[in-house]
C-alpha cells in the first residue's frame, strides 16, 4: 500500500527542520487532512494580545496558530475563507508530491516571515489585528521553477483515509471472541 497524504506531510515536515510547531489532523468523515501549525513571538511581559476567542496571551510571548487543508471536493464541504490555504483535489488521482512540497516550502517561508511580521505587530501600539498571509503567486512561482530545474516530483499521493468501524462491525469481525464482547 503506498503512502497516505498525512503520512507523507508528517515524514516531509520532520525531514525540513520547519521553524514552526505542527500537527497533522486527517479526518475521514470529512475526508480532508488539515496541517495545524504554531510559532511564537517574544514580547514584554505586560504586552497583551487577544485572540478570535477573547483568549491573552501568556505574559512574555504570543502564540499564532492557523491551518493549511487538503480537501476532496467532492466529499468535503470547506470553507476556504476558514484556513491560511486550502488545496482541493480529486482523492482517487491523487495530489503530485512536488506541489506538496512546494506547499510545504511556502508554509516554511510565510512562517518566517509571519514570525518577522508578527513582532512588528507587537511594536506597533496603532496595530488593530494581525493576520498571517499566504501568497499563492509564490507558491506557483516555486512550483514553475522546481518543474524547470527537473526537482518536481509527479508522483502522486492519495488521501488514504480508513472509515472507523461501527462498534457492531468491530464484534463481528473479533474473531478471538466469536462475534461477543466478554466483559
């Protein structure tokens, strides 16, 4: 069996050394994979930021959260406007390793660059809110230049999403048991 879209985010994300903190999120009732990542700012103890959710920040730092999604149309039903990026494709096709990773170039890079922007926000006393940017003009620019230079890989990755069991399935397929649960 080859290798699932979030195991293949998983293993490219450990191998990048990313400046950010993340987590891969696949959901097979939805079937998407979502990429929750973190960085953090220094900032002066009394600096106070408030997230979304009316939440301050811990004295001494600010924690910026977002999330890129892979989604099947078909299937999902996403809100683009609700993440960082979001990038439909067909799951039975397949999504190309190379713009994948490319994807993943581009979060490394806005992260960087959102830590900078990020710090030029808490100096700024007249800043109103802070919102990270993704520019898909990058990313095609990167994905063009990978193809040209022949490091763009066509391979293509399948969201590979195991449907869980109903509790009545898993009885009838515990065959140490014959069918019963023994409590």
């Amino acid at each position: 069996m080859s290798e699932s879209l979030a195991d293949y985010l998983d293993s490219e994300l450990k191998k990048m050394l990313a400046n950010f903190k993340w987590k891969v999120v696949k959901d097979s009732k939805k079937n998407m994979v979502e990429i929750y990542f973190t960085f953090r700012a220094e900032t002066e103890d009394e600096i106070q930021v408030q997230d979304e959710l009316g939440q301050n920040n811990d004295p001494g730092s600010v924690l910026f959260e977002d999330v890129l999604c892979f989604y099947d149309p078909a299937y999902a039903h996403v809100k683009p406007q609700n993440y960082l990026a979001a990038f439909s494709f067909d799951s039975h096709v397949g999504i190309e390793k190379g713009y994948i990773d490319a994807i993943l170039r581009q979060l490394n890079i806005t992260t960087k660059q959102g830590e900078v922007a990020l710090k030029e926000f808490l100096l700024d006393d007249f800043a109103g809110e802070f919102e990270l940017k993704w520019n898909h003009n990058n990313l095609e620019t990167l994905i063009k230049t990978t193809k040209d230079t022949g490091r763009y890989d066509d391979e293509r990755i399948h969201m590979v999403l195991e449907d869980e069991d109903s509790f009545f399935e898993k009885l009838t397929k515990d065959d140490g048991d014959d069918g019963v649960e023994r409590v």
